[in-house]
C-alpha cells in the first residue's frame, strides 16, 4: 500500500525494462515450450520485465503477432506456501470462465528444467495501470466512476460461490482471519531482520480478538488499484492482477483492505486519510460500504480491528520484502524502499488495534 514518497510511481512501477540478469531465462527454450503449448503462438519472440510487482518475477512476451504476460516464481530458497504461480493459474482459468475481468490464461509450466522455476503464461491486457489513489490528473466525476469500478469488480467476485466454478477445494474451509494471522505471523518471524515491538504485541493480541466467521468466497488478498489494469479512455476495470495471495477466505478481509487507503494519511502516495474527497470526486468509505453492502448483503462490523489486520499483514508482507533482499532473491529495483515501511505499518495496525481495545 505504502511506496517511497521520494519516486514518480507511473514512471518507477509501470511499462517494462531490461531483464534483470538474476532473473535471466533462455530465450530459445522457452520458444521452443511456447510454440508447443501456447495456440496460435508463433515468433520470433523479444523478452522484457514488468518494472513492477516485488513477488513473483514478470515478464512480456512480445511476437508479430500478439503479446503475453509470463510469471513465474524467482529463483532460490523461498518461503513455504509463497511465490504459487500455479495457484494464480487456477484461479484466473476459473473466474475467466465466469466472464470475470482477467487475462485469458494459456499454460502453465510445473517443470522448473524449462527456464529454472514454475511460470505460467496469459494475454496481455492492454490498458491503464494507475498507481497514486488520489488519481491525479483525471477529472472528478473519472475519479468516482474509477472508485465506483473497483468496489464493484471486488463485489462481483465475491458473488460467486466457490463450489459453483470448480473452486470448492482452493482453500480451507472456516477459521479465515485465524489461520491468516498464523500465516503472516509465521512469515513476518522467518523473515525477521530486527526486532519491532509493535509486531511482538500485534502477534498476541490479534488471535485472541477474530472477528465473527463470514461466509467463504474467493478472495484476492491483494486487491488495490495498482493491481487493476483500466480501459485506457474509461472506468472499466479489464482485469485484475496478481493473484498470489488468492485463497478461500471472508470476504470481508479484501473489502477492509481495499478500504485501507482511506485510513492512511494523504501525506502517502497512496493515502487518501486528510484528502479533500469532495474536491477530489472520491467517494468516502461510508459511500463505499454502502455500494459494497447492496451489492453483496456484507458490511463490516468492526472496521477498527480489520484496519490492524491489514496493517499488521501489510507489514509481514514488508519484512518478507526485507528477508528477500536479505537473501538476494527480491524482484523489484525498489524493493529495499518497500523493506523499511514494516515498522511503520506496525505501529499503524497498533494504532488501530489500541482503538478497538487491545
């Protein structure tokens, strides 16, 4: 959610760059694989990164006749559970079965001997991918239909039941928010650099204070603005990226994260906590539950624990940030920024926590 305040998101993140040379692939293999399992593919094929994302490795694939997006997990020791492109390929082939908003998938590769990992390969979708949550440069009432497009694309798919569209097994059933602080817990200590306190009362305090069960739908867990590729002249979300963090879960975990940047102060590159909404055409979160609610029949009942939550896990997601550079295997050139905001999301989501009675 956070981001160096000292860089130009829209140039720093977006459009791609040379490849990193630790994440190196063989062109002529990977030919060879796509001309044998992608349909229609044919090249000569040119390789670049995608600037963006800190997890998961990203590159596009450029031919004479059409482009594609490859992710593909990074080399070396890496945490258990994480970097499961094999999962974002299961879920994006079921939900775009549904005529939900992402790329069409085309393969997926398990045989880590073709380019040194597991990838996948989808369409690339051309379109906007905006970074600032103040949207500057765009009118007001773009501004609001673009808020208006993303609650309702969160709300869609949290209409589906999962059993309906061959997902009824993509995670655990029951104890969402309790298995989820486990799981960042026990990353955020692998990964663990220096001591923060604040995490250390975070840890024992949020499992004893999990909010009632919601129903179990497929959530993204990373469902922000940057990760929504926009119709380049109007507020249609195209497709939603980067589903690493998808899993079955309560619903109400990826509409209070997506609802987070209104807590975070507008001093933020993505902060909206201060900002002139009115002015600016943004909808508050009161406006936004509601749209939410009619949609889906959910609202969230105690706002305050779910906003340490999220800023609890957004640290975790940090450190993990900060071991990965410590083993030499992060993704992004901007990695090292994204490290040092764990003991300030930290003290964030304490913050939240001490208002809803820790």
């Amino acid at each position: 959610m956070t981001q160096d305040t000292t860089l130009d998101p829209q140039t720093a993140f977006s459009g791609t760059r040379e490849v990193d040379p630790r994440h190196a692939l063989d062109v002529g293999v990977l030919d060879a694989w796509l001309r044998a399992h992608v349909e229609g593919y044919a090249g000569p094929l040119t390789l670049r990164q995608f600037k963006g994302g800190q997890s998961n490795p990203t590159y596009e694939l450029t031919t004479p006749v059409g482009a594609y997006v490859l992710r593909r997990k990074p080399p070396g020791t890496l945490l258990a559970s994480a970097h499961a492109v094999d999962r974002e390929f299961r879920v994006i082939s079921a939900l775009h079965a549904q005529g939900f908003p992402v790329a069409r998938p085309h393969a997926l590769c398990e045989d880590e001997g073709v380019i040194g990992s597991m990838f996948y390969v989808m369409d690339k979708v051309e379109g906007r991918v905006l970074w600032d949550l103040k949207l500057p440069g765009l009118a007001p009432a773009e501004r609001g239909a673009i808020y208006d497009a993303q609650v309702r694309t969160l709300a869609a798919l949290h209409s589906f039941e999962p059993e309906a569209i061959g997902l009824g097994d993509y995670g655990k059933p029951g104890n969402y928010f309790a298995r989820q602080v486990g799981r960042w817990s026990k990353q955020y200590r692998a990964s663990e650099t220096q001591p923060i306190p604040a995490m250390d009362r975070l840890i024992a305090w949020l499992p004893e204070t999990l909010p009632p069960e919601g129903p179990a739908r497929v959530v993204h867990g990373d469902f922000r603005l940057d990760n929504l590729i926009l119709a380049p002249d109007a507020a249609e979300v195209r497709a939603v990226l980067d589903w690493e963090l998808s899993t079955l879960g309560d619903p109400m975990a990826d509409f209070s994260y997506f609802l987070i940047g209104w807590a975070i102060p507008a001093t933020l590159r993505n902060g909206l906590a201060g900002a002139d909404l009115e002015a600016l055409g943004i909808p508050g979160v009161e406006a936004m539950v509601e749209t939410y609610a009619g949609l889906t029949g959910l609202r969230p009942a105690n706002l305050d624990w779910l906003f340490a939550y999220n800023l609890f896990r957004l640290a975790a997601i940090c450190q993990g940030i900060g071991g990965r550079v410590r083993d030499g295997t992060a993704a992004s050139d901007h990695a090292r920024q994204m490290a040092v905001h764990a003991p300030l999301l930290a003290e964030g989501a304490l913050a939240f926590a001490r208002k809803a009675g820790v």
